[in-house]
C-alpha cells in the first residue's frame, strides 16, 4: 500500500509516530510525504513550497501528489496526525454520517471557524449537485483514493472539502463511525474519542492533545522506522 502524507514545514513529531504506526502495522507500506518535511525525514518527498494558508498549502500539496509520476494511482491519503493502532491489512472506507448532522452538531456546540464555514460551503456545493442527502467524510483516518479521481475534485471551488465531495461524487459509501481525533480543550472537548471505546484501529491528536498521547505512542511506537535519520 502507498501511503501519501500531505504535510507542513517544521519538525513534525505527530508525523513520525504516525509513519511509525503505518510501519508497525501494515504489510510492506510505501511512504510518501508531499509539502514540506522534517529533517529526521528521509524517504520518498516531492517538495512543495508552504507559503500560503494551510488550507490553499493542503490543496498545493494533493494537486502536487496527483501530479507526480511516481506516485502510484491507487493510494492512502494521511495527515500526520493519522495514527494505526493495530495490525491490519486493508485500508477499510469509513464516514461520519450525514453532513447536515455533523453542521447542526457544531452549531449546537457554539462552535465558529473557518472549517465550520467549509462545512457548509461543501454541503451546498453537493447539494447543487443532486446530492440532497450528503455524507460526512471528514473523519481523521486513512482515505482510500485514485488519483485520477481526486485531481477532478480540486480543480473545482478551494473553499470545500476535497474528502467529503471526493466521498459523495464517487459514491464511495463505507461504515458509520465516530471521529478518532482526541481533542483535550475547547469546544470541541466534548467530541473527543474515547480511546478505551475503540471502534476501529486508528487514533488522532489534536495540538491540544499531542502530548497527552505521547505516553500511548512511545509505548507503542518505540523504535525508529527505516524512514528515519
């Protein structure tokens, strides 16, 4: 399996444990980071230049990936906060139900940004699409996609999220499940994973969370992959 990371500039810890787990508990795993890159990183890069927002710098970097020859058309999409808990041997397709309810939730927590703008950006854009009914894709886990697939989706308007339009246009279905992402403060806190309740392998941090799993990754994830200085 090919695993493609699109990161930032920086040290990146969270990307190391991630490539660790990917390492650990997959069978003959292909990385791949796209954007920037730690220094202790030392595999496969295609470099691209992170002087935007994150969002634009995102977009930059999977445009990058479905561009590239080498990376092959079938691949896992990772964030470096994408951690796998268990050993498995497929990459299984989830979502998190209807988007409207995952809006409605946010709305009910109090919460404002920019990604709850997207959010509904994205909602709208399917829903004038003959999508009345769009699922939610924006869980923090690995993302089966084709890279010929996937260019169609960026192309279009920035401002949406490429894994629920990606999700929905291609019909892509998969399992109802809660998000994995730890979230340890602010609103959000109330959505956080409970890691004792697993559903599916795999755990993400947040930043306010990184550290508070730093204890369950360097136990599980002591030793350096093959991908590291």
């Amino acid at each position: 399996m090919n695993f493609v990371y699109i990161c930032k500039d920086g040290e990146n810890e969270e990307l190391r444990y991630s490539i660790r787990s990917v390492v650990k508990n997959t069978n003959d795993p292909k990385i791949w980071v796209v954007g920037g890159k730690p220094d202790w990183y030392i595999g496969n890069h295609i470099s691209v230049l992170q002087d935007q927002h994150k969002y634009q710098n995102a977009l930059n970097n999977l445009k990058a990936a479905c561009a590239s020859e080498e990376i092959p058309e079938d691949f896992i999409l990772m964030n470096d906060d994408f951690y796998i808990t268990n050993n498995i041997n497929k990459i299984k397709i989830y979502n998190n139900g209807l988007l409207e309810d995952q809006i409605n939730q946010y709305h009910n927590l109090g919460l404002r940004s920019t990604y709850l703008h997207r959010l509904g950006k994205t909602y709208s854009y399917l829903q004038k699409r003959n999508i009345p009914s769009p699922i939610s894709y924006e869980l923090h886990v690995p993302m089966p996609m084709e890279k010929s697939k996937l260019i169609t989706i960026l192309e279009e308007n920035y401002s949406t999220l490429w894994r629920s339009k990606y999700g929905n246009t291609f019909n892509i279905g998969g399992e109802t499940v809660k998000d994995v992402k730890v979230h340890k403060s602010g609103l959000l806190a109330a959505l956080s994973y409970n890691q004792d309740k697993e559903q599916i392998p795999y755990l993400s941090s947040a930043d306010s969370s990184f550290m508070f799993l730093l204890d369950f990754l360097t136990t599980n994830f002591p030793e350096k992959s093959t991908y590291e200085r």
